[in-house]
C-alpha cells in the first residue's frame, strides 16, 4: 500500500465536498500548503484547484482529491485534516505529528521536517 503524506477525517472529507459542489467555478478539489505566519512560524494554507499544479503531491482519500506543495511535504508528513465545528464557528484542523508548538492564538505552528528513518521503521515492523 502506497504512503499517503497526509490523510481525511470524514468530517473533513465531508466538508472539501460540500466546498466543492457550492463553488460557482468548477473545482477538482484543494490545495494545502504552508506559509511564513504569525509568531509561531508557519500557518496552514488552503486554496481552491481548478487545475493541478505540475510538481504537486496527489492524496485522495475518501473519494475527495487533495493536492499538496511539494514545499510543505516534509513538514505534512503524517497529518490528519480534520473538519471541526462549535458554537464558537468551525474550521479545518490539522493533526500534525510534526508540530512542535503553535503560539497561544492558534493562527499559527512551529513545525519540524518529518523523520523519514522513523518513518520507514514504523512501515516495516507493521
């Protein structure tokens, strides 16, 4: 079985859908990355793809297409995408195993390039 860099919850899932099916321009899925932000480090990114970028990491999972940076790859390694709603509002949430820190706002990350020596062992002994 193939190493998905990161992967859905069905809340999340749900939700890329429901995104999805209610843009008024045709839509294949999403684009996560990361970028520079707040006083943590990095804050997570999420676009619209209408067309792939060439170069791209593809996960589909759930039956929803998620495409990835390959600039954010290393640092997405493992993460679980998470839809979470509550009185407060609601937004996608990421899992990351990753993250070292996030500052005290939740806008933004401090995260570490995955282990991929961990990684590999892990597979093996599953």
């Amino acid at each position: 079985m193939a190493f998905k860099i990161m992967s859905l919850t069905d809340a999340a899932a749900e939700r890329i859908t429901e995104i999805i099916e209610d843009s008024d321009k045709p839509v294949l899925g999403l684009r996560v990355g990361i970028k520079n932000a707040g006083c943590a480090g990095v804050a997570y990114t999420m676009d619209y793809v209408a067309e792939p970028v060439t170069g791209d990491d593809h996960v589909t999972d759930k039956g929803v297409d998620v495409w990835v940076d390959p600039k954010a790859t290393m640092y997405l390694l493992g993460t679980i995408m998470d839809f979470e709603q509550s009185k407060m509002g609601s937004s996608f949430t990421f899992k990351n195993p990753n993250q070292t820190s996030a500052c005290g706002c939740g806008e933004s990350v401090t995260l570490k390039a995955a282990d991929l020596k961990a990684i590999a062992e892990a597979r093996a002994t599953a």
